[in-house]
C-alpha cells in the first residue's frame, strides 16, 4: 500500500483534512496504547492466537456428508433445491434446443438481425462475423453450450437484479441494507463464488448457472436502484401532480428515466456472467470453458486458445451492443422488428431444408499449432540464459526471492495486533471509521478461521502484484492519455486481454515463469493491467482543460504539468485504479492455487478438487474477508458518494 | 433408455412445477446437453491427466463411429466426478485409481454406482528423479540419500530445503506426510494442477537440471523426458491405513471402471461396450502421446490407434 500512503503527501492536502487525518491517527494509538497490551498479555504476540481460532472443519464435513447421503430423500431437496435445479436444467436444456434447431445459419441471422435493430449495421456486421469466426474455430457446439447457459444465467440475473434493484430504489431501508451487500459481492473473487453451490447441488450446470447467477446479479440490482433513485425529482414531481399511480409513475417515468443504468446494469451482468462460464468449468459448466480446461490438462495453449477466443469474441460484440442499445433504439419501429423475426425464420428454415444445422465439419480452421509453434518458441528463447537481462525464470526467481519472500516473512512477522492495526490506520484515513472497523474485523476473521499465515501469504502475493500493476499500468496510461494514436493502438489489446478467459494465459505463464507465486503473480498483473490503464487515461483526460492551459502559459513544461497539474486533479480516478486493480489482482492470484501460488487460492483448488468442502469453504470464506479487506483499505470514501459504477 | 428416462422426469418436473406438488429428486438429473434432437447420448468424464482422456478419446471415437451414439465429455476431478457419477450427470469413469471411501459410500451402500471391471492398466505413484541426474548420481534414487543432495534440489519457492514437486491437489498423495515421517530436508511445493507440473519439468530438463517429483506411471512423458523411481521404504499391505502416519511406498494399482447404476442396468449396447473396454499400458501411453505432445485432437489420436488396433477393439463390440 505504498502508493496509497505516499499519495496525501505528494498532493497536499488541505489543512483541515490533514488535521483529521492526525486526529484519527492519534485516536488509533491510544486505542492501541490500551489494547495492545492487554492483548499481548492474554495471547502473546507472533501469529494469531490459537486460542482465538475457531475450527469448522468438522461441522462442515459433518454438514457436507450429510448432504451427500440425505440429496435423495429429505424433503428438503426433493421439494426445493430439486426444482430449482430441474428448473435451470429444463431451461438451459430448452435453450439449447432452440439454438440447435435454428441451425448455425438460423442463429448467425438471429444474432446479426437483433444487432442490426438495437446497435446498427456496423454492429451486425461485426456481430454475424463474431459467430462464423466461433465456428471456424471448431467451437460451435460448445459455443451453442454456452451461449445456451448464458441465456438463463443472464436472464435469472436481470429478474433477480431488477427485483432486488426495484425493492432497494423504492425503500430507503432496503438501499441502505442492501447496498453494502451489493458493493461486497462486487469485488469477491469469483473463486470463492463455487463452493456454497456445489456443496448444496454437487456438480453440473445447475451449480454453474447458480453461481454465475450470484456473482452477475448483483451489478444489474445495484445499478437499477441507483437508476431509480437518481430520477430527476422535478419531473417525478410533474408526473405526480398529473395524478398518477405509484405503478404507472413506476413505468411510466421512473424506470424509462433508469433506462441508462438498467442498460448499463444489463452490460455489466453479462460480461460478468460471460467471465464466470470459464470459471465454473471447474465445477461442471461445460461448453466452452471446459474445452479450456481440458485443453489446459494437455499443456494445449493452441487449443486453450481456440476455445478462449470465441468467449472473448462474444465478449466483446455483447459489450458494444448493449453499451450501444444503451444510447437510444433505431428507427424503424415494429416493423423493423417484423422484418427481423421474418428474415430469421427464413434464414433458419432454408438451411434446415438445405441440411445444414451442424457446422460443416470441412469449414473449421486450426490455430492451435501455429499458437503452440508459437508458445515453444517464446519459451525456448526466453526462459533462461538470454543476454544481459536473464531469462523469464530468472527474473521469477528474483521476483521469488527479494520481493516476495520478504514481504510473507515480514508480514507472517509481524505480531497480529500490528497487522490489525495497520488495517485500521489504513482504512480510516481513506474512508470513514465504519469502514475501518468492516476491515479490522474482515481481517481479524480470517484469523479466527484458523487460516491467519496462509491469509497473509495470498495478501503478500496480492501486494506484490499490486504495486507491479499500478508501476505499469499509470505508467502506460499517462502515455495513452497523451497520444491518441497510442490509446487507438491499445485499445483492442486492452479488451482482449480484459475478456480473455485467465486460464488460457496460466500456461504459457507457467512456461515462462516456472511454478510458483511468481507465474500466479504475473498472470494477476496481466489481468488487471487493461482496467488500471483505462482508469488511468480516462481520469486523466477528464482533467479540466482550462487548468492546463493555464499552467500551461505558466511556462510549465510537460513533467511539470503532468506532476503538478493532471495527476493531482485525477487523484480520484488514480484511487478508483487502486482500489480495482487490487480487486482484480486478489481475483487472479487465488486462481494462482492452480499454478502452485499455493495459500488460499490452493485451498480452493484442493477442497473442489478432493470433496474437501471444509478445507474449501473455510478458504473460500477468508477469501471473502481478504477482498473485504482489501477494498475497504483502498476504497476512497468519494466512491460512496459517486453515483453509477 | 436414457431418452425415456429425461422424458419422464422432463414431464415429472413440469408436473411438479405446474401444480406445485410431488417431490423433485435432483440426484436423477441428466445433463442438459445429452440426448438433445433425439440423439442417443453418452455422457463421460474425463479427469484432467492425459491417460484418462486417452481412453475417453477411444471409447468415444468407437462409441460415435462404431455404435452411433453422441457423446459429451465432462472434465470433473476424481471425488467429484463419484459424486456426478452416483448422480448421473456422467454415465462412466473410466479409470480410477482407487477411493475406498466413494466406494463404500455409492457402490456398497447407496447402490447409485456399479463396477464396471478393470481398465487393464496398472497405476504406480511414486517419487522420481530424471534419468540424467542418476548417471551423475547412481546413489540417488534411495530415500536415505535424498538428503545429502537436498541442496541440488532447492528453488526460490521451497526456500533452504530441497524441492519435492507435486502436482494436482486432485491426485491420492501422501507427500507431505512421508516427507515428515522420513524426516526429510525437504519441502512439499504444489504446481496446483498437474499441466503445470508438467510444464515445470519439461523445463527442467530443457536445461538439463536436477529436480525430484511425485509422479506416476503409466504416463506418457517418461517417453520424452526419462525418469527413475526413487526407492521409499517398501509397500505393506495397510501401511498407508493413517494418512498422518504414511511411511511407506504407493502401491500398485490396477485402475477399475465404474458405471452410473441405471445406466449399467439400462444403457444398452453403450454400456456393455464400456464394461468391456480393456486395453493395455502400451496402448494407453500410445494415445496418450499423441494427443500430449504430438499435439493431435484426441479424436485424430484415437482415429489413429483405432485404425491399427482393429483386433483389440472388435471384441469390445461383440
């Protein structure tokens, strides 16, 4: 958190603030003063106190077997997990067959035409070109899996969201219930999503649907209830005074004025949604993500990638469609739609007539060996012994041994009372003494879960990646803020590496790193690169143009009106690429467990991957306390007073 | 028949949820991909090691070509996968390489999994050291030596110790235990799933360095990277009854199959065609190889062996 604390210096703050920052430092270590004390002598200090410790694992493997051998008969799964389950079954299921029988041809138009009415010809286009190129790859079936999958995940999430949404924007007392619950569940790594479900409904697509479900909803529900609170009053007022109902001032004025969020909440879930199909292969999805999985099995970056790429091309045409029905629908009304609906049909029902529903098995192109060419090469040359700079590996073991060993040697050190403590200082002075308190006690339960060392572990790893991040990320964005060419250039390599699955880039980074916390880091830093980049630029580019004219006639050269002028004015936004890329960053380094990162993340993969669920819960819990943790130290209290994501 | 049984648990379900009553088994679930447009549809799972999707390659080459049957395959882990068994959500495991507990628990007392006989291939974990490493070093490969060349085995992760690299959190190990019990100076790093591990050591030998793995046979990448077995101290039969206590070898383990038991009883040709899969080592590693390191699909892998092995596969049919 070196960056963070360093910030308040560079900038100056006002008096006043600076007064309250001491004053709350002050107040903390007489806290400490008393406390710290009394804590050593009751529990000395080193690691977190045994006595402290509370151990699950026996009432969890109780709970777990116990689902196991009752799944059959209690009427507790017979007569309400049983439906839910044959629900999502029957409803992926139906989808499914719907897209089979429209046949590639059918649902090529579909998707196309449905472009075409919500985003405009380019976006059809791009669209149609997005499905052909899906089952060029030799990925249509489990593309039609997938997209299968994620039509009732998206679709559960949006009503779930939209109710959860509505409740909230129409209650002050649910907002404020549900809105810290929706901000959390926003920033857990989808990780930890995976256990809950699978320990209630085992293995399969209903657990992946139900995980997306819980990990997609929450964007939709938050945004519709900022939607519907941030109508603008007066004309509520108007409508009011027409003598409206509070059901038809709902639809017809406070939703249609939500329309913006309720868009960008539906954006926002799918992409969601869209990242978690990869993740839940790990518990059964099927379709695209369990082709990168099990090309991950063989060390087939190619055919990793194969399967990766149609997800990121879905991704990304998902993204502009709905951003683009977002600004406002096409003319052409009903009919348009007609037309559409008739086109579709025609097109389904020529290629049913013509045979073609299965993907011609001759039309497929393989990438997957000039990719591995590829990979062998890259790993070949770079591994070790290149002149001057070493190799990858040898940097990794640098990486491994000066930087990350220190930093979980000095934290596994540290007395637990420092690490609370620390916790405390940090979020108080960026936010408000509640948030403090959620990050002391976040922190302080991964200790009484009894995983305090390998919860420290994962921290110094999340550190580490953290500040490599931010380095290259601010760096890259300054630059692209200042060449428009250069953001042009970035800007699809920035989305793809945003969408790309991050099991497909795990190998390749083994390849060059070795096994380890090094490679887990890496992939991390690759992963939130793009967000802490875009972050970056966009803040600042919004800085207010008149402020660097002026420094501008001041004579200040271009460091100086970068250092004095846009990074201080685009401090909000430089917090907001903290705060996210330290998010993004603990989500990948848990999915590290998978490339010997070891710590929580190992936890995770061992309690899936033996039946563990005790080991697994328990890790997937400290994991949430981590990314609570985490995003209350880093979350600059402006965030809660920011309207939209 | 699969289809019927989906038919009358679709038309159960949508009775149940029209009229709110009767009770909804979810551990009677197929997949929601088998038997879409009236396809007779198998569903298997594939654990994530290289000689498990080599016998899936097979199967559902013959399967699909041979039986006219459409078949899905699922990566699940090992104790998972009992469980999607005992479900149904996957209608076979092919290769298992030994869970007394899962056994116990659906084949003798739940009755949900069937055996389904052995695979012909015998498993053997083990710690091995890379053939090169053992012209240096003849005395090697005896536990006893192991920790006079520790420090020829130290990485950045495992710190002052020498590295003892495991692979999958899946996969039956007592690594960390033995290393305790034979008071080793050694310590246990996880590469977290097993194509990292093989990544790592296909690294190591690039450059010709020494390293120490659990690894198992029969696996396809002793063709390309040699290794020997270190001798831990003998296999006795129960020796490994105590997990925290293991001081002993793994033992050799014929690999068995097992059947979803409503499939066994009413999977038709598809069933009594897995029951009766049976191949050898050779011929596992043969597919194996293909599909890791010639980089083949595994459908191509198994076209491959299909077409030079006509006499072995044509009594599976029968």
């Amino acid at each position: 958190m070196a960056t963070l604390t360093a910030t308040p210096d560079r900038v100056g703050l006002p008096g006043l603030l600076r007064h309250r920052a001491v004053g709350k430092l002050a107040l903390l270590a007489v806290a400490a003063a008393v406390l710290v004390p009394l804590a050593d002598a009751h529990w000395a200090s080193g690691s977190w106190p045994q006595a402290l410790t509370v151990d699950l694992s026996k009432p969890l493997t109780g709970v777990s077997d116990w689902i196991i051998d009752n799944r059959d008969s209690h009427p507790l799964f017979l007569y309400f997990f049983g439906y839910i389950s044959n629900a999502v079954v029957l409803s992926v299921r139906a989808v499914y067959l719907v897209l089979l029988a429209a046949g590639w041809a059918g649902v090529t138009a579909a998707a196309g035409l449905l472009a075409w009415r919500v985003a405009g010809v380019r976006l059809a286009l791009g669209t149609a070109a997005a499905l052909l190129a899906c089952g060029l790859l030799g990925m249509w079936v489990p593309t039609m899996q997938t997209l299968a999958l994620m039509v009732v995940a998206v679709l559960v999430s949006v009503v779930l969201g939209v109710l959860l949404g509505l409740a909230a924007g129409l209650s002050d007392r649910t907002f404020r219930a549900l809105r810290p619950v929706l901000d959390t569940m926003q920033v857990l790594p989808a990780f930890a999503y995976l256990l809950p479900v699978v320990l209630v409904f085992g293995i399969g697509v209903p657990a992946a649907v139900l995980a997306t479900v819980v990990y997609a909803a929450p964007p939709m529900a938050r945004l519709t209830a900022l939607g519907l609170r941030g109508a603008d009053h007066e004309v509520l007022e108007a409508v009011e005074s027409l003598g409206t109902t509070a059901r038809q001032r709902l639809f017809t004025a406070r939703l249609p004025l939500a329309r913006r969020e309720l868009l960008l909440g539906l954006n926002q879930t799918i992409m969601m949604a869209l990242s978690m199909a990869v993740i839940a292969s790990v518990i059964g999805a099927g379709g695209l993500g369990d082709r990168v999985y099990q090309a991950l099995a063989s060390v087939d970056v190619g055919a990793a990638l194969a399967a990766g790429l149609p997800i990121v091309l879905l991704a990304v045409v998902l993204d502009r469609v709905t951003g683009a029905a977002g600004e406002g629908l096409r003319p052409g009304g009903r009919a348009g739609w007609a037309y559409a609906a008739a086109a579709t049909v025609a097109v389904a029902v020529a290629a049913r007539l013509a045979g073609g529903l299965d993907w011609p098995g001759s039309w497929t192109v393989q990438i997957a060996e000039p990719v591995n060419r590829a990979v062998d090469w890259m790993t070949a040359h770079l591994y070790s012994g290149v002149p001057y700079v070493g190799g990858t590996a040898d940097w990794a073991g640098h990486f491994t041994t000066w930087i990350l060993d220190p930093l979980r040697a000095g934290l596994q050190w540290l007395p637990w009372w420092s690490v609370l403590l620390v916790v405390a200082a940090l979020a108080w002075l960026i936010g408000t003494w509640r948030t403090a308190l959620t990050a002391v006690l976040a922190m302080a339960a991964t200790g009484v879960l009894g995983v305090w060392k390998p919860s420290l572990d994962t921290l110094s790893q999340v550190l580490a990646a953290v500040a490599v991040t931010l380095v290259l990320g601010v760096a890259t964005g300054i630059a692209a803020a200042r060449s428009d060419r250069f953001e042009r250039l970035l800007r699809p390599v920035l989305d793809v590496f945003q969408t790309m699955p991050q099991f497909v880039y795990l190998i390749p980074v083994v390849a060059l790193f070795g096994v380890g916390r090094a490679p887990a880091a890496v992939a991390a830093v690759v992963y939130a690169l793009p967000a802490v980049v875009r972050i970056t630029t966009q803040g600042l580019r919004q800085v207010d143009p008149a402020a660097l004219e002026s420094a501008r006639s001041l004579g200040a050269s271009s460091v100086q009106q970068l250092r004095q002028v846009q990074l201080p004015l685009a401090r909000p936004a430089l917090l907001l690429a903290v705060n996210q890329g330290v998010v993004l960053v603990l989500a990948v380094v848990i999915i590290g467990g998978l490339v010997g990162g070891g710590a929580l993340g190992y936890d995770v993969v061992f309690g899936l991957a033996q039946g563990d669920l005790a080991t697994g819960l328990v890790a997937g819990a400290a994991i949430v306390c981590l990314g609570l943790m985490l995003d209350r130290v880093t979350q600059p209290t402006e965030r809660r007073a920011q309207k939209g994501a | 028949m699969p289809r019927t049984r989906t038919k009358i648990i679709t038309a159960l379900a949508v009775l149940g949820l029209t009229t709110g009553c009767g009770a909804a088994d979810m551990t009677k679930q197929a997949s929601p991909f088998a038997n879409a447009q009236g396809a007779r549809t198998v569903t298997l799972s594939v654990q994530s090691w290289v000689g498990a999707q080599a016998n899936v390659a097979v199967a559902q080459y013959l399967l699909q070509h041979k039986l006219g049957y459409r078949v899905d395959t699922v990566q699940v882990d090992e104790i998972p996968a009992w469980d999607a068994l005992s479900q149904g959500r996957v209608d076979a495991i092919l290769e298992d390489w030994g869970h007394p507990d899962q056994e116990k628990r659906y084949v003798e007392d739940k009755k949900t999994i069937a055996r389904a006989g052995g695979l012909g291939v015998t498993g053997h974990i083990g710690w091995y050291v890379p053939s090169y490493l053992v012209r240096q070093h003849p005395d090697i490969t005896d536990w006893k030596n192991l920790d006079k060349y520790a420090n020829l085995f130290r990485t950045a992760e495992s710190g002052g110790k020498g590295q003892l690299m495991d692979g999958s959190p899946s996969y039956v190990t007592n690594d960390k235990a033995l290393v305790e019990n034979l008071k080793l100076d050694y310590q246990v790093i996880f590469a977290g799933s097993e194509a990292a591990q093989i990544t790592q050591i296909r690294q190591f030998a690039k450059e010709h360095k020494p390293f120490l793995t659990y690894w198992y046979a029969p696996q396809w990448l002793f063709k390309k990277v040699p290794m020997t077995e270190v001798r831990l101290p003998p296999y006795k039969e129960g020796c490994d009854a105590d997990p925290a206590k293991v001081a002993c070898a793994y033992p050799h383990t014929p690999l068995q199959k097992y059947l979803n038991a409503d499939f066994d009883r009413s999977g038709g040709k598809a069933a009594r065609f897995l029951k009766k899969f049976h191949w050898t080592t050779e011929d596992q590693n043969q597919v194996a190889l293909m599909i890791a390191d010639q980089k083949l699909t595994p459908e191509q892998a198994a076209k491959k062996w299909v077409d030079g092995h006509a006499s072995t596969w044509k009594s599976w049919l029968s």
